[in-house]
C-alpha cells in the first residue's frame, strides 16, 4: 500500500545491489520521500493507465473480479507492457515498486513470468491514512478504505510466489536483523547479494522516515477491523517459500462504499475533464477564440496608434 515503507525499502535492497530504475526513468526525491521513491516512471504512468482502462484510478481502484487478468480485451496491452517493461529493467536481479502492483499484479504476472517473487511490507492503517492525508490532503476515511483494498488485494495476488513479510516499524526499528533476514531470503530464491553491501543498505533505514505514527491509546472506530488483518499479518512476519492466502474474512461493508463513492467521483472528474478538452477543440471554440484574439489585438493597435499620437 502507499505510504507503507515501500521507498525504504526498495532503498535498502538497490544498495544490496538489486538492480532498480535508472536514468530518467526513475521517479526523483521530493518532499514527501526525501531519499527518492524509486519508482520506474514509464511504468507507474502505464499502471494508471491500465487502471483507468479497467475503469479505476489509484485513489479510486476498480472491483475486480477472479481471472479478469486473462480478458482476451487486454492481449494488446500485454505486449506494450512487456515491452515496457524491458527498457525499464534491461537486467536482472531487479526491484520493481510501485504499489499500485498491490491491484494489477495478476495482470503483470501474466507479463512477466517466472522467476519472480515478493517483499510484501505492511504499515499500520492509521499511519498509512495520516500520510495520505499529509501528502495528498486524502480524508483519513478513504484513507483507511484504501488501505484495505489493496492489503487485501495483495494478500490475494501474490499467492504461489515466494514472499518475504515484514511491519515497516520493524523494518525500521531493527534494521540489521532485517538487512540479514532479507540477505538469506534473496540468497534462497536464487538473488545472492554482497554481503559488504549490507552495511550501506543498513544506514538507508533511517528512523527519520517515519514521520506518522499511529496513537498508542486509540480509540475504537472504523480501523478495528483493519487491526484484525494486522494481527494476522503479525503471525505470518518472516519468509515464505510458497504464499498462501490468509483468511482475512470479508471486508467491511463500508470500504467498499467509501471506494464506490471514490470512484464515481473519479469517473465524473475525467468525463468532466474530457468534455472541456472536446469543447477547446471545437468547431465553435475555436471560432470564438479567432475573435477574441481579435478584439484583443485591435485593442493592442488602437492604443499604440494613440501612444504614437
């Protein structure tokens, strides 16, 4: 999910020595990811993409429904996909972050191929919710709501790959621990790193990059439920040969409101948008801008003539 220690730690495993974006291909440090996010550009641009194609945004992801990644509608992305995907990681081992892959990895999966696996990170929901609304001014309803899609989703999604777990506040609280954890993991899916690498990678897991932090006494609200799903993850922290979906239960009734509710907003922001582009284009548009350009430039001559006077 955004905002859950995913630059972090994508960070931590490029100065393992795992290939990530380069060039201008990669996303640039800003404000809110100090040390950059390293995101492959060209291919979070096509993830957006694919997501409104699907009939969703990011902040508005679509429902899905089981095997919508082998629609015969998307053969033609496929091959622009996996053609993206090889300028943006010509070698291999690579690290691919972008957590929109939490909903259209079933997808790139298809893409893709073998050998690959997972470093799935989770934060707490209040957290996540916090930093969204610092980043984006997103309400910490649809914060939360969102959180749950896409934890959900990717617990859904990575079934079958090799999987390594880890709470972004462990991550950063015992960092060593993590950087060998991860070392053995890599090792073992056939990603071997060096181990004189570990300790700059260590010194990218600074615990000034946490800057929200959830409340030690909260209260109860909608979050409960999304403290369930926690506590499962929590028991499943550590490396996994072979991911298996956990049973999470089914998702509360008003996540999938608050994200029905997001997406329509989305969907009429783009026919909004869409409807002002066709209009500047217009027959008409155009001829009353010719005028108005005139008007304009009479006006430009009446007073030079004046001036000249």
């Amino acid at each position: 999910m955004h905002r859950s220690g995913t630059s972090a730690t994508t960070g931590s495993l490029a100065a393992l020595g795992i290939a990530a974006p380069t060039g201008t291909d990669i996303t640039r440090a800003s404000s809110d990811n100090e040390r950059g996010n390293f995101e492959s550009r060209s291919l979070r641009g096509f993830n957006d993409r694919l997501l409104q194609f699907l009939g969703g945004t990011w902040s508005g992801p679509p429902e899905l429904q089981p095997g919508w990644e082998s629609d015969h509608a998307l053969d033609i992305w496929r091959a622009r996909a996996a053609e993206s995907f090889a300028q943006s990681f010509p070698s291999r081992p690579m690290v691919w972050k972008d957590p929109r892959n939490c909903i259209t990895l079933p997808f790139w999966r298809t893409v893709v191929g073998l050998p690959a696996a997972a470093v799935f990170v989770y934060r707490d929901p209040l957290e996540v919710a916090g930093s969204l609304q610092a980043r984006d001014g997103v309400g910490m309803t649809l914060g939360l709501a969102l959180w749950d899609r896409y934890v959900r989703s990717a617990c859904v999604n990575l079934v079958g790959l090799p999987t390594i777990v880890a709470a972004y506040n462990r991550i950063l609280d015992r960092p060593s621990a993590w950087i060998k954890e991860l070392g053995t993991f890599l090792e073992g899916i056939g990603a071997p790193v060096d181990t004189l690498s570990a300790q700059p990678a260590i010194a990218s897991l600074a615990s000034d990059l946490r800057h929200q932090h959830a409340p030690v006494d909260r209260q109860p609200g909608l979050w409960e439920s999304q403290y369930e799903v926690i506590e499962v993850l929590r028991k499943l922290d550590g490396p996994h040969q072979t991911w298996n979906s956990p049973n999470l239960g089914p998702a509360p009734l008003w996540v999938d409101d608050v994200l029905a509710l997001r997406l329509g907003a989305d969907k009429a922001r783009r026919q909004l948008a869409d409807s002002e582009r066709l209009a500047r284009t217009s027959r008409t548009f155009r001829i009353s801008r010719f005028f108005g350009n005139l008007r304009r430039l009479n006006g430009a001559a009446q007073i030079t003539s004046r001036q000249e006077m």
